[in-house]
C-alpha cells in the first residue's frame, strides 16, 4: 500500500474509502489529492493511494456496471433525447484513471447539441473500445437510418473532425 495513506486524517481516510466503496474514484482521487498537496503529493501519486485502496478493500468494492450496448438500451435514450437524432458519432476520450475509452453521442437537431449515449472503456472480456463503440454506434445509426460517424476507429485521437464539422466543410462550395 502507499505510504501516503499514513499521512490521511482519519476522516478523510473514512471519505475515501466510502468513494472507494461506491467507486467514485475521482472523487476519492480529489480527497487524497486535496489533503496531500501540502506535502508536494501530486495528482498521479494520489491516484496511487485510491488503486491501493481500491485493491485493499477488493470485492467489497460495488463496480459501476458499464454502460449498456444493445440496440434496445441505446434507441431508448436516443429517444428521451430532447430533439431530432442528426447522426450518431463515437468519439476518443481520455483521462488518467480511465486511459482512452470512446464516447457513443447522438448529434442532434433542433436544437442544435448532443446527447450522451455510452460511455465504453476497456473491458478485459470484451473487444476494444473502439470496436465496441463501432459496431454499437453502426447498429443505432442503421436502426435510427442516420449517418454513423467514427473519425478514427483505430487509432485513439481526441482531436479528429467531428460529423458536424465534416458536414458544414461539405457544404461549403
């Protein structure tokens, strides 16, 4: 375990455990992190302290389901959408307690925004995020008879073209 730990005050060692327990890491990671920068821990060493938590309190530990993927879960919150389904897109992300994982939106119209369909991180028993989120994302845009956009389904990149940017570049002449 992480020597930090030692240096927690009881309650905030309590707060951490109780994220810990509903897997709430980041704010776990938040409670370390704020408690310790005064002692020059920085936020990758904090991160280090909630995975050794994590691995202390084992299957005690309720895991956040993932997100579903079937058709039937992902046309039922398109449709609580507040508008029109445009396209479907899937997106990287990244951060440094997930790694990169992709997000599954609903580019909508009037009004004009998105929508948050899944969220696929890496999985140890399934297919990579990005394949997960294509064939997800294929499935409701054919279901919806919308476009599927997926910028860069084999390479994580958080900066490739949207579909609404690749669609007013189109329509320019």
């Amino acid at each position: 375990m992480s020597g930090w730990w030692a240096y927690l005050e009881e309650r905030t060692c309590r707060e951490v455990d109780a994220d810990v327990l509903r897997d709430r890491r980041l704010s776990a990671v938040k409670s370390v992190w704020e408690a310790l920068r005064p002692l020059g821990v920085g936020l990758y060493e904090a991160e280090l302290v909630v995975h050794a938590r994590y691995e202390a309190l084992g299957d005690r530990v309720r895991r956040t389901p993932p997100d579903p993927l079937d058709l039937s879960s992902l046309a039922a919150r398109a449709a609580a959408l507040p508008g029109r389904v445009a396209a479907v897109e899937a997106l990287w992300d990244g951060d440094t307690v997930h790694d990169w994982f992709v997000l599954l939106v609903a580019v909508l119209d009037a009004p004009d925004g998105e929508g948050h369909l899944a969220t696929v991180y890496h999985r140890s028993d399934g297919p990579p995020p990005g394949v997960a989120a294509a064939q997800a994302g294929r499935a409701l845009a054919g279901h919806l008879r919308v476009p599927f956009h997926f910028a860069s389904p084999d390479v994580p990149d958080d900066h490739a073209p949207r579909w609404r940017t690749t669609q007013r570049s189109a329509e320019r002449p």
